[in-house]
C-alpha cells in the first residue's frame, strides 16, 4: 500500500499551491503588471506627442518651402522684367546713337559739299582770272597797245560763257 501514498491527491496541498498561485499573481500584478503597464503608456504618448511635433515641423517646413518658393518665382519673374527693361532701354540708346551718328555724318558729308562747291567756285574764279591775265596779255602783244582790264574783262567772261 505504500505505492497509493504516494500516487495519492492531497486536496489541502492542491488548495494550498492554488492559494500561493492567486496570491503570487496578485502581487506580481499590482508591482509589476500596472508600473508595466503605465511605462509602456507613458512611452506611447511620448511617443505619439514626438509624432505629432515632427509632423507639425514637417507642416511648417513645408509652409515654410512654399513661401520661400513663392518669393524665388517672384524674384525670378521681377529679374525678368528688370532683364527686360535694360534691353529695351539699351535698344533705344542703341537707336539714338545710330541716328545721332547718322544724322552727323550727314551734316559732315553736306559741310564737304558745302566746302567743295565753294573751292571750286573759288578755284573756276581763280582760273578765270589767271585766263583773263594770260589773254590780256596775249592781246596786248598781238594788238601792240593796251586794252583797260573792263573791255578785257567783257571780252574773256564773253569766251568763256562760250567754252561753258
């Protein structure tokens, strides 16, 4: 009989170990399950709040982007117009210095006009009257006498109206 013993069920050692059971559960829930259970909790609003602040950073960066991105358009496109004017203002100098010159060289060519009509008056009445010294003379040889410079002066414009 001795092997029942041993096999047997002791119903007080059962409740025993079941009561140690509920206890030891007790006791780990209450210093280790909750102080668990709130770090955890507290690690996951640590967390989230972290989330939401570097959601909000990325919100504002973006902002912050676009804003800056607005300025650089708007820089660009006043670059642009500035870019824009200094060409048209430099075309108009262009234009104005183009006629200046144009009009100068006009007004050159028409003073060396001017100047060669008037050497070449002063030339023809300088030839006419080196012709009407030379034929004076000449008539003066060929004639024998002297003929006043009027009636040789009427004489040579005469031939020379003719030459024209």
């Amino acid at each position: 009989m001795q092997s029942l013993e041993i096999i047997s069920v002791q119903i007080v050692n059962i409740l025993i170990s079941l009561c140690n059971l509920v206890v030891l559960f007790l006791i780990l829930k209450k210093f280790l399950y909750e102080p668990v259970r709130k770090m955890l909790a507290a690690r996951q609003a640590a967390v989230d709040t972290q989330y939401a602040e570097a959601e909000s950073a990325r919100d504002d960066a973006l902002a912050l982007k676009d804003k800056w991105q607005n300025k650089m358009d708007a820089a660009e496109s006043q670059a642009e117009v500035i870019v824009k004017k200094a060409v048209e203002s430099a075309n108009r100098q262009s234009a104005a210095i183009i006629d200046e010159s144009r009009e100068q060289a006009g007004r050159i060519v028409r003073q060396a006009k001017n100047d060669a009509a008037l050497e070449r008056s002063r030339v023809e009445a300088e030839i006419r009257e080196q012709i009407a010294d030379v034929s004076v003379a000449l008539s003066e040889k060929m004639l024998g006498r002297e003929i006043n410079g009027e009636d040789h002066r009427v004489l040579i414009d005469a031939f020379l109206d003719e030459l024209e």
